[in-house]
C-alpha cells in the first residue's frame, strides 16, 4: 500500500472513530420507534373501519372486514419486532417501561393478539354479526394491552 493510500485509510478511520464518539451516551433508536407507531397508526385505522362498521356509521362489507383483519395481521408482525432496547424512549413513544420490565407478558400478549386476528381472519365474516363476535375478541386483546403497556400522553 502507497503513502497516500495509508494516509487515506487512516483518515476514514479517523472520522468513522471521531463520529461514533460524538454519539450521545444513551442514543435512542427512533426509527424503530416510528416504525411501530406506523404499524400501530395501522392498526387503529384497520380498528376505526371496523368500528364505523359495528356502529352502522358505515355499511358492512364482507371485503372491508377481511381487509380490516389483513391489516392488522400484516402490521402486528411488525409492531410485534420493533422494541429493542434502545427504544425504551425517544420519538414521542407511548411504550409504556413495562414492556422492557416484563417481556414475557409482552410477548405473550402480541402472540395472543395475532392468534386473535388469525381466529377472526378464519372466521371470513359474511355477515355483521359473524364480523362483530370475531373483530370483538381482537378488540378486547387491544384493550389489555393499551392498558397495560402503553403510556397515555
């Protein structure tokens, strides 16, 4: 290797080094925070169509219901991977310290959670009726979370 290519290298090395050491200690990892708060908008607005539809503020269809279930599935998987622990605070989280306190009751509520969108998936809801036993036991699941998990700002 030539001088000037070693001066080079050492110069990259340099900067990377001199970069990483102006991090502040502590650095949240806020893209994965607003990957989940995405994934949750997601789910609420999945939610909100269900609900407009349970309430009679939209008319049932058979498509919508399985969309609303389609969503919620695909957007759980990721809101489900998105808590590492550098994302304990930052970005506007409403991730409640619980999550990192008891991580086995976490994880046992997100399975349960896409287990119940997977029953209430199954179920293909052709009805208002059938849509409103599946979709209630998914927003149950929601409920016992938000409650437990989350941190109202």
């Amino acid at each position: 290797m030539n001088l000037r290519r070693l001066s080079l290298v050492a110069a990259l090395i340099g900067c990377s080094v001199g970069a990483v050491s102006v991090l502040p200690a502590g650095a949240q990892n806020v893209d994965v925070i607003k990957q989940r708060q995405e994934a949750m908008k997601k789910i609420g607005g999945a939610a909100k169509s269900a609900g407009q539809m349970l309430k009679g503020e939209a008319a049932f269809d058979a498509a919508k219901a399985a969309e609303v279930f389609t969503v919620m599935a695909a957007n759980a998987e990721i809101f489900g991977k998105s808590f590492p622990e550098d994302s304990k605070t930052g970005g506007e989280t409403e991730a409640a310290p619980a999550i990192w306190a008891k991580p086995e009751e976490f994880k046992a509520k997100l399975v349960k959670f896409e287990g119940d969108i997977d029953t209430a998936a199954a179920t293909n809801p052709d009805s208002l009726e059938t849509f409103k036993t599946a979709f209630g036991g998914v927003a149950q699941n929601c409920k016992g979370c938000h409650e437990e998990f989350r941190v109202d700002k």
